[in-house]
C-alpha cells in the first residue's frame, strides 16, 4: 500500500520553526487526520540536526480543535503525548499549527518495572513565560487552557480516540496495536 507523504510543520507563536518532520498520510476518521511515521524516521527542532525517533508512532489531527496527539508504539514511555496548539490548517501537502507549550502525557504502564499508567499537564511554566513574550491574545490563552482542561479529562477517562493504541499505529509498526 502506498501513501502521500505530508510535512508536518509545529512554528512557535512567533512564527519561528519548531518541530518539523514528514509523515505518511494514512487517512481520515470522525476524530480527524491520521498520519504515520516508522520507527527509525527522522525529524528536526527548528533547523537543528536531524533527530531519529526510535518507535513508530501515528498523529492525529483534529478538525477543529486546539490541540494535536501522538500515539506512540511500545515502549515509548508516553502511550500518548498531546499538543496544545492552534487549529491545525492543511495547505498543499503541509499541516501546520502553533505550539503554544502546554502539552498533556498518559505515560505508558510497565508492569515489569511497576510503573502505572499516569496523566499530567506539562511544560505550564513555558506556556506562562511565553503567553507574556509573545503577548498571547486572551482568546489563545482561554482556547489552549479549555483544551489542556478537556484533554486531561478525556485523556485520564480514556474516551475516544484516547481509549487505546488507534488502529492507525498497526500501519507503520510491526507490531499490533496493545
């Protein structure tokens, strides 16, 4: 099977570059646009060497929403690593969104290691610091707080698509989805 490949381009509020890597467009579904990268792809942090990550992992999308997601093949130890972000926007075989800082963790369970599952809000010191050097406007800062708010709690409740590996992950891993 063959896929388009798409770059997905994370700025700053600024506009500067931040995350950036290609992915493999795998589709759609009623929570957004999924794409894909095999464990081994390579992607940067503004124009930075290229960093290898070392698990498959697929990104989802939202229409509308403030936010974007990874999910992570094992054993990465964030099941799930949430974005707060403006709306992504698609142009010409490019998503792009601005990372606003905030960003919500379920870090993976290894019973082996007697670790449980958890979820946190991270980086909130980063988005403060930020929302004042780029005079976020009242409108960003209420939209990235009422979405790391309801990103904690469907991340935590484990609703959809949060309820377990997507389907999608089985496209670019070797192994199934747990």
């Amino acid at each position: 099977m063959s896929y388009e490949m798409v770059k997905v381009v994370y700025r700053k509020y600024d506009g500067s570059l931040h995350w950036n890597h290609s992915g493999l467009l795998l589709g759609e579904d009623e929570h957004g646009v999924w794409t894909g990268c095999a464990a081994n792809s390579v992607g940067r942090k503004g124009h930075g060497p290229e960093v290898a990550s070392p698990h498959a992992f697929v990104m989802l999308f939202p229409r509308d929403a403030w936010w974007t997601a990874a999910f992570n093949s094992a054993p990465h130890k964030h099941e799930i690593y949430c974005d707060i972000s403006t709306v992504p926007r698609w142009s010409d075989g490019e998503v792009t969104m601005v990372d606003l800082d905030l960003d919500v963790i379920r870090t993976r369970r290894n019973l082996a290691k007697g670790r449980t599952s958890r979820v946190f809000l991270d980086d909130e010191d980063e988005f403060e610091e930020h929302r004042v050097r780029y005079a976020y406007p009242p409108e960003v800062v209420r939209s990235a707080r009422a979405s790391a708010a309801w990103l904690m709690e469907a991340v935590t409740a484990r609703t959809a698509p949060f309820d377990a590996a997507p389907r999608w992950l089985a496209l670019v891993s070797r192994d199934a989805p747990e």
